[in-house]
C-alpha cells in the first residue's frame, strides 16, 4: 500500500512538473530574399524544432521575394512542419512582397506588425517577356498552388488571388479585415500571449492547442556557411568579387612567382561563381563576358586606337548587367555597379595588358649593349683612349677625336671591353 502511494505521488509530481514546464519556441528571421540559402536556414530551423520537440515556430518575415522555386519549397515544408508554425511579418514596416505573400498564408498562424504590408505577389517571368498564353499558364499555375493550401487554412481565398492575378497588396488591418491572417500583434511576447490556448486546424486536419504564453524564445542563428553564401546570392556583391579574381588572376599570370595574388584570385572568382549558382544566369550575358575579355586582349596586342577596347567594356557592361535574371530588383545587377565594375575592370585590363605587351617586345639588354646609345661624361682624356662614365660605371673607352676631361660623349659601340664614342657637339 505504501508503494503504491510513493508511485502516486511521484507520478502526480511528474504530471505537475510537466505542466509548469516553459513551453519553447523557435525562432527564425527570414530578412532577406526568398532563395537558396533562405530555404535552406528556415529548413534547419523547422528541423532543429523538430528535434526539440518544441511548441511551436515562429518565423518573422521581412522580405522583397524571391525565386520561385525555393518559395515553393519552403511552402512544402511550412505545410510539412510536425510543429505548428507562425508566420509574422515583424517589426512595423516590414513586408511580406511577392514570394514572402506565400510563406505567409501558408502558415498555421499568419500574423502582422502594426504598419507592415503583404502581397503583390504575381509572378514574374524570367529569361524575357513571356507570350500571352505562357503568361496566363505561369499565372494560373501560381494561382492555384496558392489557392491549394489558403482554402485549407481557412483564410479569404479570392483575395488572396487578388494579391496574384491584380498584384494587390494589404496593409495590416486590411489583411486582418479580409481574412488573410489570424490577427495583428506589436512584438513577439504580445503575439505568443494572444495565441495561447488557440485551438488550430493543421493541414492535416488535427486539431491541436497551442500554448506559447511566456514562451522561451530559441533564436536559430545562420551558420556561417550561410551567411557567406547569403552575402553572394546578392548580385552585385557577385559581380564585384568575381571581377577582383579575374584582376588579381591576371596579376598572377603577368608576373609568375607571386602566389598571392592567384591564389587570392582563385577562391574569389570560384565562391562567385558559387554564389551565381545559386541565382538564374542568362548564358547569353556569360558569353557577353568572355567575349570582352577577347576584345581586352586583342585591344593590347593590336593598335585600334581604342575601338576593340571600347567594344570590350561596352560588352563588360552589359553583360555583367543582364548576368543575373532575378524576378525582383533585389535579385538583379544594378546599373551603377555594371557601369563601374565594367570601366574599372575594363581601364585596369588594358592599361596592364599594354604594360606586359609593350615589356615583351622589348629587347633584354645587359652588359656594353645596355650603354649603347647614352651620353657618357670623361673621366679621364681621351686621346684617343681613356675612361668615361655612364650609368655609374667606368669603362674603358676609345674616341675618334681627342675629348678633354668633363666632356660628355655617346656611347656608339662596343668592342671587346672598350666602348666606341664620339663627342657630343
């Protein structure tokens, strides 16, 4: 009978303890584009709550959009999610643009900052103007991947598709009005404390409680893998560093030995290109840029009069320009940095192109012939033989006419260790 009240009691303990456990959420900032390394943080996040077995996860969204592909895909595992998730556009004037509009409905909890906006989310061709029917189908196609998983939430499904076939877009209350989100909360601890004890459908149908009053907060920080690559899926920041490698490549080349440079050079121009991997590339503007090295090249070996030269940067340009397809200006070369990365990098080639050309063709001279041709000053009076100077050295030297000492002299020959000169008139 004892035991059996210990077992009680412990087991009455257990259940206490249990109950006045903080409930634990995981947090992740999605600040950025919507692309690969986006997707893949957020899915690290959606896995570490997972594992955790935490309460839920909060996802507070600030973003332009992004590629198409990886919203889809965060989509997938938002509705694939064990642990119920919470969408917050967050703080006061963040947005929820383009692909963010989708993260957002497809949340179990979508919420808002006072002040923030969501949607003009119609999709936006990439790889040039699409015809009138390829449009309607990418259209309609978008349309009703949104339309799939809004009605299953619950939420206002003509006015989500209003965000992508008129490309609307709703302020806080107008999305609250309109059914697009659950409610609108000033901070994280505000939005928890609303949501406790909310009964919510998952996309599975399961009915689940949430309970995320004084909830600890477990911020998923990126790993600096992450971080890197997050930084080169940002174009221009692509575009700088892949050109800075193919300087310092070249200053490699020119004079062998350096090591630095090169190596340098390598790794800048490979995490370039990884970071362009990761984004569609237009491979006509790739071959735009190879075409201007070949005209930097050529502008050095042949006298144009800056033609090939100009021909080159202009190709620089526009290439570097139209290298990234992005269907949001965020995911694009700007003007500014096309223009200034082509003409530096253009000027900068040509002018050390023509250095090593013009090095080249130069004949190496040493010794008597290096003097040939230089005023040399008498040291000692030639009649007809004696000493000069030239370039700091004394050499013997033999003159067809006597020369007095302090005379200056041309050196115009050389035979055996005697050097031939005449005096200067």
């Amino acid at each position: 009978m004892n035991r059996l009240l210990i077992v009680l009691m412990l087991a009455c303990s257990w259940t206490l303890a249990g109950h006045a456990q903080q409930p634990r959420v995981i947090l992740i900032h999605l600040d950025d584009t919507i692309q690969p390394i986006s997707a893949d943080y957020m899915e690290r996040g959606l896995s570490a709550a997972a594992s955790q077995h935490a309460d839920a996860v909060l996802i507070e969204i600030n973003t332009p959009g992004g590629l198409l592909d990886s919203m889809r895909q965060m989509v997938s595992k938002i509705i694939a999610s064990p642990v119920p998730v919470i969408v917050y556009v967050a703080p006061s004037g963040s947005r929820a643009g383009s692909a963010g509009f989708f993260l957002l409905e497809a949340a179990d909890v979508a919420a808002m900052a006072p002040g923030s906006n969501a949607g003009a989310a119609h999709p936006v061709a990439m790889g040039g103007k699409l015809d009138d029917i390829m449009k309607q189908k990418l259209e309609n196609d978008t349309a009703a991947f949104l339309r799939s998983y809004v009605a299953r939430r619950g939420r206002n499904v003509q006015a989500a598709e209003d965000a992508v076939r008129s490309s609307k877009s709703y302020s806080d209350q107008e999305a609250l009005q309109l059914k697009l989100i659950d409610l609108v909360a000033p901070d994280d601890a505000s939005l928890l404390n609303d949501i406790d004890g909310r009964t919510i459908t998952r996309f599975d149908g399961t009915k689940v409680v949430l309970h995320t009053r004084g909830a600890e907060l477990v911020a998923v920080d990126p790993t600096l893998r992450e971080e890197i690559l997050d930084r080169l899926t940002d174009p221009n920041l692509a575009v700088l560093v892949l050109m800075v490698g193919g300087l310092l490549i070249y200053v490699e080349f020119n004079t062998p030995g350096t090591i630095i440079p090169g190596a340098l050079g390598t790794i800048l121009v490979l995490l370039a290109v990884f970071g362009l991997n990761l984004l569609p590339v237009r491979y006509t503007s790739v071959m735009l840029l190879v075409a201007a090295f070949a005209l930097l090249i050529l502008e050095a070996h042949f006298a144009s009069h800056g033609v090939l030269a100009a021909a080159g940067i202009l190709c620089l340009v526009i290439g570097a320009l139209t290298l990234v397809d992005g269907p949001i200006p965020e995911l694009r070369v700007h003007l500014a940095t096309a223009l200034s990365a082509g003409l530096a990098f253009g000027l900068i080639t040509v002018f050390l192109l023509r250095l090593a050309w013009r090095a080249r063709r130069n004949k190496f001279r040493m010794g008597g012939d290096a003097v040939i041709g230089l005023i040399a000053v008498v040291t000692q009076p030639l009649a007809p033989t004696g000493q000069v100077m030239v370039n700091g050295e004394l050499w013997q030297a033999e003159s067809a006419t006597p020369a007095a000492l302090g005379e200056k002299v041309r050196v115009q020959g050389l035979r055996d260790l005697t050097l031939l000169v005449e005096r200067v008139p």
